[in-house]
C-alpha cells in the first residue's frame, strides 16, 4: 500500500476518533453549562452551516490553494474550535467557534477533509480498486467513530465532559502533524484555463437528493441520538458510548459486504436497496416499549444504515472528469452539510418534550425514504458497476 495511502487512512481514523469522543458528550457538555434545549439545537445548526460556508470555500480552491495546505487549515480549525469551547462559557463565544470551527455534532465528517481525502485516494489507486478501497476506507473511519465514542463514555467520568473538549483538540493538533507528512502525489496539476469549470449538471441533481437525506439524518446525529438515550432510558454516558460503539462497528463492517453488492447489481441499486430497509427499522426505534429493545433495533438498522457510503463516494467520482472530483465531492458533501443543519434546531427540542420523543426518528425515516425512492427513479439508468 502506497505510503500516502496510509497516511490518509491514518487520518481518516484519528479525525473520526476525534468526531466520535466529542459527539457522544458534546449536547451533556453544553447542557451542563446551562444552555437550554432551544439554544443547543441554535449552536448545533449554527455549527454545520458555518461548516458548509467553510467547506464549499476550502474545497472548491483547494486544487489551487494545495490540498495539503487546505487539510492542515482544516486541522488547525479543530484545534480552534476545541480552546473555545473548553475556555468560555459565553454563548456568543461558543457561536462564533460553531461557525468557524470544525466540530462534529454527528461523529460523521465534516470540514474540507472527506472531499479532499476521497479524491487524493482517487489520484493514487486505480479504478477498478476505488470501491474496494472506499469501502476499507469507512471502515477505518466507523471503528474510529466507534472507538472514540466508548472511549468518551468511560472517561467523562474521569476527566469530566470539559476533559473530553480538549482531548478534541489534542487530535486536532496531532491530525495536522500527519498531513504535513503527506507527499506533493495527492495533489494535482490544472492548468489556469480549468480552474474555473462550470459544476456538472449531475453533480447538482445528486447534490439536491443527497441534501434531502441529510436533512433527514440531522433529526438524528449522534450526539442527539446520545441526547435521546439519556432523556428517555436516563442512561449514563459509558452506556451509550457502548451503544454508538457497537453501532459504528457494524456500520463500517457492512461497507465491506457493499463491495460485492455492487459488482452484482450497481452503485445506485446497491444504496437504495440496502438503505431503504434501514429507514424503516430508524422509525421503529423510539416505538419500542424498553431500552434492550431500543438498542437492539437501533444496532440492526446500523448493520446496514451505512452501505451506502462507499457506494455513494465511488459513484460520485465515477461520473465526473478526475479535474472535477475535488469540487464533485467538495459540493456534494457541503449538500449533505446543508441538509443536516436545520434539523436540529427541530430536534434537540423535540427530545426535550416526553410527549414527542418519538416524532425526530419518524421525520427522519420519512424523509430518508424519499430520498431513496427519488434516487432509484432518477438514477438508475446512469448506475455503474464496481
């Protein structure tokens, strides 16, 4: 495996190591510091648009900013975010760190680095390998996720939530160290007449639907999610690390078994037809009568919630020209960014109400199954093997 490959690999788990610790206290640690619900839903939308007026500005100019340069900003952003969170308790403070910061309210990616990881894996490995290789690539980044979040369980007890904020940032500086290991192959030649090429007309339909699916998923981030488990079960932050443990898990073992999926009937077909059952079981998570129950269905809808990530990454790159993946997959993912910023503001709230808990998982699922109907009907002749 080629060296930058590594090092990329390397990244991906450290930078959802570091999602995953924070997301799982990250509402705890602001409701202890005596937010209320209406304004930690206010920081969390604040933070993922700051994060999409960040993305769409690193990502779509860094081909000629240097994508190694960009990845350290990003890195450097983490850091940033982390002194002021764990440094004030003043709510406009903590607003302007949301917004141009990078935190991760889901335990999933935010910030320029997915884009520019996916399409510098692109530049190095060939083709016929980049599903295969995306699909590891999740893997690596879902038991990154996993461990961290049982990793912040455990020791919020020990270091206390404003312990966790700052080991946030401690990552955020040793992920800058490492891209500054990367060598000039990630990066790309364009000449100057290129560098302003008018965005594919597929990028924006799919950016359209992915943004639909996103708005979904922000009605159930993780660190909502982990909000959820302890308002309704009262469950203690080393339980429900354990739970987000086990659901990261199976989530990135399941990218592996999308591989073959998609060889055999698509990409596109590959992430309807694995997402759609996932949805259903989403809504039927805050039905059940206990908290076994509860997490046993949340766990299974996990098992299979995310084959469709590889999938999607590899179609995305696959239907664009190589000068244009950095910006396909910059704007498709500030998409999904879009999506999940509104939700919640809804949401947090919602949790807050007994009477309601169950209605942010209902929303979710709906929506979510638009979206999958949406991309199988205007898809599905465009889908590529891999």
């Amino acid at each position: 495996m080629p060296r930058d490959v590594r090092l990329l690999f390397t990244t991906r788990f450290v930078r959802l190591f570091a999602y995953g610790f924070l997301s799982v206290v990250l509402v705890l640690y602001l409701s202890s510091l005596g937010l209320d619900d209406a304004r930690i839903g206010l920081l969390l939308t604040l933070t993922l648009i700051g994060d999409v007026v960040l993305s769409y500005f690193l990502t779509t100019r860094a081909d000629v900013i240097g994508r190694r340069r960009t990845l350290i900003a990003g890195a450097a952003l983490m850091v940033l975010a982390s002194c002021v969170f764990a440094g004030t308790t003043n709510y406009t403070l903590l607003v302007l760190a949301a917004i141009f910061g990078v935190i991760s309210p889901s335990g999933h990616e935010v910030g320029p680095f997915l884009a520019l990881e996916q399409v510098a894996l692109s530049h190095i490995v060939d083709a016929r390998e980049r599903t295969s290789l995306f699909a590891w690539y999740h893997l690596a980044g879902s038991l990154a996720t996993a461990t961290g979040s049982i990793t912040a369980g455990a020791l919020s007890d020990l270091l206390g939530y404003r312990g966790v904020v700052i080991g946030y940032g401690a990552l955020g500086a040793i992920l800058a160290i490492l891209f500054l290991r990367l060598s000039p192959t990630i990066e790309i030649e364009r000449p100057k007449e290129t560098q302003r090429r008018p965005v594919p007309r597929i990028v924006l339909q799919l950016s359209a639907l992915f943004a639909l699916d996103s708005f979904g998923g922000g009605f159930v981030v993780q660190s909502i999610v982990a909000w959820w488990f302890y308002k309704r079960f009262g469950l203690r932050p080393a339980i429900i690390g354990s739970i987000f443990f086990g659901a990261n898990l199976l989530a990135g073992i399941s990218g592996l078994a999308a591989v073959r999926i998609a060889r055999r009937i698509g990409l596109v077909r590959t992430m309807v037809l694995t997402h759609l059952p996932s949805n259903i079981l989403l809504i039927l998570v805050p039905l059940m009568p206990n908290v076994q129950l509860a997490i046993a269905v949340l766990l299974l809808r996990f098992s299979i919630s995310q084959m469709d990530v590889p999938t999607r990454q590899s179609y995305v790159i696959a239907v664009v020209d190589p000068e244009d993946r950095s910006a396909a997959a910059g704007i498709t993912g500030i998409a999904r960014t879009t999506g999940a910023a509104l939700a919640p503001l809804a949401a947090v709230p919602l949790i807050g109400i007994a009477t309601l808990q169950w209605l942010p998982f209902v929303i979710a699922g709906g929506l979510k199954i638009a979206y999958d109907v949406a991309l199988l009907r205007g898809f599905r002749k465009t889908d590529r093997l891999e």
